[in-house]
C-alpha cells in the first residue's frame, strides 16, 4: 500500500467535484477504490450540481459504443427484440399480462419476499401454464429460482435424450444376438437335414 502524497490528496480535492474516481485515479496512477478510500477519510461530498453533472457525463460514456454491451450499432429498433420474445416465448408473456392485469384489478396482492422479507418483489412462476400461481420474491432470489428452473428443465431434457437415445441400440443388440443365434443354428440344422435326407434315400434303395 503506497502512502499518499499531499500533492495527490490536494489534486483529489481540487478535482473531486469536477472527476469521476476513475479519471482521478488514471492521472494519479491508484485504482478507483482507492480513490474512493481516501476521498471517505477526508469526508468529502459532492454538491448536488456536481452529482447532477458526474451522472450525465457517466450516462453519456456508456451509450453507444462505450457501453460494454455494444454490438456494433446492430439495430435501434428495440421493439423488434421485443417481438422475437414475443414470438418465441407466447406462454411466458401471456402469464406476464395476466399478473399484471390481476395485481392492477386487486386479484392479486403483492406480498413481500418469500425467503428474505423484502417489500420490492416480483412474480416468479414455477409453471407459466398457471399464469395466477405465482411466488412473490426479491430481484436476487427470483433469478436463484429461474436459474433452479433452467437447470432443472435442462436435466429432465436431457434425461429423456438418453433414454430415446438408449433404446435404438438395445433394439440393435437384440437384432445382433438373434442374427448370432441363428447363424449357430443353421449349420447344425443344416447337418440335421442332411441326414434325415441320406436316411430318406437309404430306406428307398432298400
């Protein structure tokens, strides 16, 4: 841990207001978390200009191509990933519609988070064919429980694979000790009827 200099704790609090830690901590070569570290232990504060303008240059360098989601100005039609979800999910989004028509009616009743108690919550379905059997859960835990579903679903899928995948080759195997059970007899029953037929022709000689 190097020990800051009173020329860099005078230069974090000539510029504070007016930098994000990230640009303090370029010029004077110290992470951002520390940055943060030292400008608690001197108690300062932005102003609430300040804090206006350090939210709109940050909001400003994450659109576009800042923002690390970037992928290459695909598209700015966002209604048009909006209906392939749509289009690919029909269940889900008719379960979505109903919750939210029945918490705007009163049939429903948001409660605070199952696991945790926390009063903002979200439906969580275990089965989108039940649009109205939903879970009230925080943020956190409702994407645990879609991640448990996920995982589950992609258990049971590939269970089923298996086992479709394991009868075509027993009924194979079957084929193939037929195959050998006949082809042992054969022989024999070929030599089988080869002498009844010398027996046959030996009895008609006499």
């Amino acid at each position: 841990m190097y020990v800051w200099t009173q020329a860099e704790i005078d230069y974090l609090i000539a510029n504070y207001g007016n930098q994000n830690a990230r640009q303090i901590g370029k010029r004077l070569r110290r992470s951002q978390y520390a940055v943060h570290a030292m400008r608690k232990r001197l108690g300062l504060k932005m102003t609430k200009a300040q804090r206006s303008t350090a939210c709109s240059v940050q909001h400003a360098n994450q659109k576009g191509h800042r923002n690390h989601n970037w992928k290459g100005g695909v598209s700015k039609n966002h209604a048009r990933y909006i209906g392939r979800y749509k289009i690919a999910n029909p269940e889900k989004v008719r379960a979505h519609i109903a919750v939210h028509a029945a918490v705007k009616r009163g049939h429903l009743t948001r409660k605070p988070c199952e696991i945790c108690g926390e009063s903002k919550v979200q439906a969580h379905h275990d089965d989108y064919t039940k649009p109205l059997s939903v879970r009230w859960l925080c943020k956190t835990h409702h994407i645990e429980a879609d991640n448990a579903r996920r995982q589950k679903e992609s258990t049971s899928g590939r269970s089923i694979d298996d086992s479709k995948a394991e009868a075509p080759a027993l009924e194979g195997r079957g084929v193939d000790q037929s195959r050998e059970r006949i082809g042992s007899d054969g022989p024999a029953g070929g030599r089988r009827m080869g002498r009844t037929a010398r027996n046959r022709r030996h009895a008609e000689s006499h």
